[in-house]
C-alpha cells in the first residue's frame, strides 16, 4: 500500500475504534498493511482494488487463549 493510503487507514482506525491503533507498512507486502494496539499486533488491512471498487478489508484472529 502506498503511504497516503496507510496515512488515511490509520486516521480511520484511530477515529472509529481507539486512538491507540497504528496502521503499519508490511515489509515485502505491497497489498496490505499491519494494524496494532501500542506493540499488539491485531491483524491486516488487505486493499481490493476488484472490478473498479477499491476497498480495504480487515482480518483478525481470535485466539481462544484471549478470550
């Protein structure tokens, strides 16, 4: 993803969810991003540039031990 990009997810994330959340460039990755709480990392942001409709979309696991 480019900066600008990264730039604009993060202000989103930290708008919507919690300030505390970073959206971090993926070494070797070009197509998504990494998002974390402060060092937690949380998941990835891929972009779907599909058909014309650019959109991003956000994974996470849960693992049963957080729960």
């Amino acid at each position: 993803m480019k900066a600008d990009e990264i730039k604009k997810l993060d202000a989103y994330f930290k708008r919507t969810f919690n300030p505390t959340m970073v959206v971090k460039a993926r070494p070797r990755k070009d197509d998504s991003a990494e998002v974390y709480v402060g060092e937690e990392f949380l998941g990835v942001v891929f972009k779907d540039d599909e058909d014309g409709d650019l959109s991003y979309n956000f994974s996470m696991a849960i693992l049963d031990v957080d729960l």
